[in-house]
C-alpha cells in the first residue's frame, strides 16, 4: 500500500510537472498523436505520417480563433473549464437514447488531447477533470486557445491548425480567411468522418452555420486573445 502510495505521489508530480512545463514550452507531441500512432502501427498502416508543426497564437489569424470558439465552446472565455449547462443537457438526452455534441469545452478537449487517451471510461473522465482543472489555473485561456489549435485533429496524421491550413489550403495559419477557417473547424467533430480535401454538402451547411455565429459573437470575439 505505502508503495502504491510512493508511485501515485511519483506519478502526479510528473504530470503537475508536465503541466508547468507545458505553460510556456510549446507541445510538439501529444497523448492524441501517440494513440494514432500506435492504432496505425496495429492496424499495419505503415505509410501512416503525422504532419504537425507548432506556431504561437500571433501567427494564427484571429479568423479561426474566432471559428473554434463560434463552433465548440461558445462559452469559453465565461467558464472555468466547464460548460454546466452543456453538460446538464448532455445527460439529460443520453438518458433518452440521445446524444448531442458540444458537451465538452475547448479546455475538456485540451487536457485529453494533450495528456490522455479517447474512450469514454470513469478513470479518463476523471482525469480529464483534474487535468482540466489544472490547465485553468495554470494556463489561462491564451494558452488554453493556443495549444488547442496546436494540437487538435484536422484529418488523417494533421495535428494542429498550421499543419491543416498547408494541407487543405496550401497556406499558413496567419492568412487563413474568414471562410477558409469556418470550413476547417466543421471537421473537429469527427476528423475521421468529415474530409477537408472532399467537403460534404453538410460540411458546407455547417460552414455558413459557423459564419453565421462568428457574426452574432462579435462583442466574445472583441475579447480574445489580442496580438
């Protein structure tokens, strides 16, 4: 027991470790990107490649900043890591047999793609919650924005919006357009199902869904990060 004890102790000031060094070092590598990896490995992919380059949050055009937040957490910079009223409506249709997207936030969707794993276990949601705690009260919210569009899944081995802007629009994150950055953030719900190099008619219905609410948030836009 004392030894179990010894080793979660070990193991949670390397993971607090990881969290402070994460708060000013940028993340070249993710728990997201390993498990695609493995998978790939497993599944005998071996022409699978990752593409992921790491820029800061000025060379990220304020376009997509504004998209991200438009499409999956409306409520980002009001919250402490937690959208209450989301996840109240989440539970509420899951116990109908129903399920709605949206529930998790931008900072959720941070602390498991950086150090975690997908699956919808006890023991990941737990540690999603403490690590979610964490990275709200050691990042803030700049970092928050900025390493989830570093890390996020755009596609089949593209991590981070730099490395999708060059691949889908053959551009950097700085120059992406207003429209360019509405299309990319419909994927973030399922990269796997929704393709960027072949958008479905309901990618581009979400597109003008995202445009649409990008201009009724104009005054939350107004308070992100400036640069």
């Amino acid at each position: 027991m004392r030894k179990l004890l010894q080793l979660l102790r070990y193991g949670s000031a390397v993971l607090l470790g990881l969290v402070l060094l994460y708060s000013f070092v940028p993340v070249l590598y993710t728990g997201m990107m390993l498990e695609r990896q493995l998978e790939a490995w497993w599944q005998g992919k071996h022409n699978y490649q990752q593409r992921h380059q790491w820029v800061p949050l000025e060379d990220i055009s304020r376009h997509v900043l504004q998209a991200a937040v438009a499409s999956e957490d409306q409520k980002f910079l009001e919250h402490n890591g937690f959208d209450m009223q989301a996840i109240e409506k989440a539970l509420v249709y899951n116990s109908k047999g129903k399920k709605i997207r949206g529930a998790s936030t931008i900072s959720q969707q941070t602390a498991k793609n950086v150090f975690l794993w997908s699956g919808r276990s006890w023991l990941r949601k737990g540690l999603e919650t403490g690590f979610t705690l964490l990275i709200e009260a050691v990042w803030g919210k700049q970092r928050i924005l900025e390493v989830y569009l570093n890390s996020i899944e755009f596609g089949s081995g593209v991590y981070g919006v730099e490395a999708a802007a060059q691949q889908y629009f053959r551009t950097s994150a700085a120059k992406l357009t207003r429209q360019q950055a509405a299309l990319l953030v419909t994927v973030l719900p399922n990269p796997h199902r929704f393709l960027l190099q072949r958008p479905s008619p309901y990618m581009y219905k979400r597109q003008q869904w995202v445009l649409k609410q990008m201009r009724q948030l104009g005054a939350v836009a107004k308070e992100l990060p400036e640069y």
